[in-house]
C-alpha cells in the first residue's frame, strides 16, 4: 500500500527558529508537494517537485523553501518560523513527472505551532 | 487563473438523508477532477476522479459525482449517508496544461445519528 510519511505529527517552534518538516513517501513517484491546510482556505500550494533537485513555487511560497535531494524525500524548511505560520502542513506525493494527472496520496500531516 | 468553489462550508445532514456537495471550476479546456475526503484524524484520501469519459463516476463507499461540463461543475452525490460520513470533503480540479492541481476550500459534512 501506498505510504507518505511526515517525520512528526506535532511541533512545537519559537519564532525565528528555522523549521525542518520532512517527508518521505515509498511508492518511487516522481512528483512531491507540501500544501498547508488552514480552516475555510482548503489546502494551499506551497512547493512541489517534479524529479530530484527540481523544485517550483506554489501558491504561497513566501517565507519557505524546499529541498529534494532524493526521489523518496521532500523537505520543507522555515526560514525563520514565524506566528502566521502555525499550520497544519501536508505532504503528498504522485506519479506522472510535472504535468502528470495522477491522484495524489498524502501524509497525516504535521501540526506546526510557531510560540 | 484556474479556481474551485465549494460554496458549502458546512453540511447537517441526518442518518438516512440524502448529500449532494456542490464543486464548480472556472477553466475552459479539458480538465480532472477529484474528489477527497479527510475523516477525523485521518489523511486525505481520495473518493473519485474523473479523466474522461462516462460523466458519471462512482467512488469508494457508495458516493458518485457527475461531471456536468457546460456547468462546470463536479458535485458529490450519496443517496442515504451514514454517521460515518462524517468527514471534510475537497473538491480538486487540474487542468490538462497545468502541473498542478487546484483543491477548493472543503465542505465539513456532519451526520446526526
């Protein structure tokens, strides 16, 4: 079965810490997302990535950034936390390479809390 | 630029009734569809889709939704719910030449027993 798994399911960080969210999914997809998930905004585009070392803005990339250093694993990283990011973050990875209409499958995602 | 409205943010339904969640798009060419549902504590996964083809998909479950092109629109269907329907449904539209998909705002759908 397919498996994407975020390294926590709760953090807690102070502002200005610099924040590190891993992911890492099984299945050998080529495509990775981070999405964050507010209430009443739905799931908002972060980053993704089609193939190792490649990376494209989302939605709201402002004071993030990514890094896919392997197929398996896609980083998310806080620059430095601050409060209107406390989120619920989720990773999702699928097939196809950039433009591929694959479902994609998710993580259980990571609560962030930024103090 | 590509958007998906779920126009209901959240749904009362009791056992036995009858769902239907509205999903409307705004985007001209050939698109997918997608719906997803997130039960509590749980990651999203996804109900059905939609490529091409017969216009009326079934999913997990017992939901189905009908793509109706010249509405632009994608709703859920189920003819009798269950409390264990209980769950935030997404709706999420990708547009043949995008490389990204686009989910809407979620529908909380909550079951009386």
């Amino acid at each position: 079965d397919v498996k994407v798994t975020q390294s926590s399911r709760y953090l807690v960080k102070r502002t200005g810490e610099k924040v590190f969210l891993e992911c890492v999914q099984d299945m050998d997809h080529e495509n990775m997302f981070w999405y964050r998930q507010d209430p009443g905004l739905g799931l908002r585009l972060i980053y993704f990535s089609y193939d190792v070392k490649m990376k494209e803005k989302g939605d709201i990339p402002e004071g993030y950034s990514v890094s896919r250093e392997k197929k398996e694993r896609f980083s998310l990283i806080l620059e430095s936390a601050s409060t209107n990011q406390t989120s619920m973050y989720l990773c999702a990875s699928s097939l196809g390479g950039r433009g591929g209409n694959q479902p994609q499958h998710f993580g259980d995602g990571t609560r962030l809390s930024i103090l | 630029a590509q958007s998906v409205s779920q126009h209901n943010h959240h749904v009362i339904l009791s056992e036995a009734a009858s769902l239907e969640l509205g999903c409307n798009y705004s985007y001209g060419g050939t698109v997918n569809l997608f719906w997803y549902v997130q039960y509590p504590g749980q990651h999203l996964q996804l109900l059905l889709k939609y490529f091409s083809g017969d216009p009326l998909v079934k999913g997990i479950k017992g939901f189905e939704a009908e793509f109706i092109k010249s509405k632009f629109s994608f709703n859920l269907r189920k003819p009798s719910v269950q409390w264990s329907d209980t769950a935030e449904y997404f709706c999420a539209v990708k547009a043949s030449s995008a490389s990204k998909i686009i989910f809407g705002s979620g529908t909380r759908l909550s079951i009386r027993p």
